[in-house]
C-alpha cells in the first residue's frame, strides 16, 4: 500500500520567521496559511507530491526534528555548499576532515550535506547514488567512493 512519504510537519518558535526561512532561503512554494491555528504549508517538488507543516509552539514543545530533501547528484555535489552559504547557512558533514563538503552514506549509497534551519531543525540535501552499497566502507568523502568504484 505504501507508495511514499506525502507530508511531514515541524513544530517552530516563530512561524514567520519560519515562513521567511522556508519560502525566501530554500525556495519552496506555501500553498496553505492558516492564522488561527498558527500553521504554514508548503509544497516540497512539486505540488502535491510532498508537503511539509510548519506549526508555532512555545520554545519548550519545540523538539528537533531530521528530514532530508531530495535533490539531483549534480546539485548536492556541486551547488549545495555555495548555496547554503550564500543563505547564510552553514553546510556540515561527518567527515571530521575539517571541511564542509558533501559526503558519501555507503550503506545506502547517497550523498548529502547538512545544515539547519532557524529552530535548529536537522535538514538535509541528498542523493541516492547509482551502484551497489557498500557498508563496510562507512562515511566517506565522495572523491574516496568514486576511487572504489574503480
């Protein structure tokens, strides 16, 4: 029956500010507002395909959520780091090799990059790489998991 993940929903401090985040910095389309229940709707892709909620709390019901958006290989390995930063976000990896390039999941295999929005929500830009995972292999820089490919 389960085809895919159609919505998911985040709770934020300051829904306008949230707006501003999700709308004017990541570019997504708000197809839905609603004053009274302090809540905001955006289409993630295109519309109807994927919906992400945004609900205003008081900071202490806020807990930090993790979601990823899916992007095309060319876009995480080559545009996202540039653009977080023009954004003014800081793009992260686990690497711990002193850089914020993206890297590489093995197990899966995808790459992605990190970074947070303004309640510190764990976002995410990812691809699913082509190929067979390789597990054993960890978290590694892209370079390395082209290398064993070879």
């Amino acid at each position: 029956m389960i085809k895919g993940l159609f919505e998911t929903h985040l709770y934020v401090e300051d829904l306008e500010r949230s707006i501003d985040f999700y709308k004017n910095v990541l570019g997504l389309e708000q197809c839905y507002y609603e004053e009274g229940r302090r809540a905001s709707f955006f289409w993630i892709g295109k519309p109807k395909e994927f919906m992400l909620g945004l609900w205003e709390k008081p900071k202490n019901e806020i807990d930090i959520r993790h979601f990823a958006f899916r992007c095309d290989l060319d876009d995480v390995l080559n545009k996202s780091v540039d653009y977080l930063k023009s954004k003014n976000l800081q793009p992260y990896n686990f690497l711990n090799d002193g850089t914020e390039k993206p890297m590489v999941f093995s197990w899966m295999p995808a790459v992605a990059v990190y970074f947070h929005d303004p309640d510190g929500h764990i976002l995410e830009f990812i691809s699913i790489l082509e190929g067979n995972a390789k597990p054993e292999l960890g978290v590694i820089s892209y370079e390395e998991w082209q290398a064993c490919l070879r």
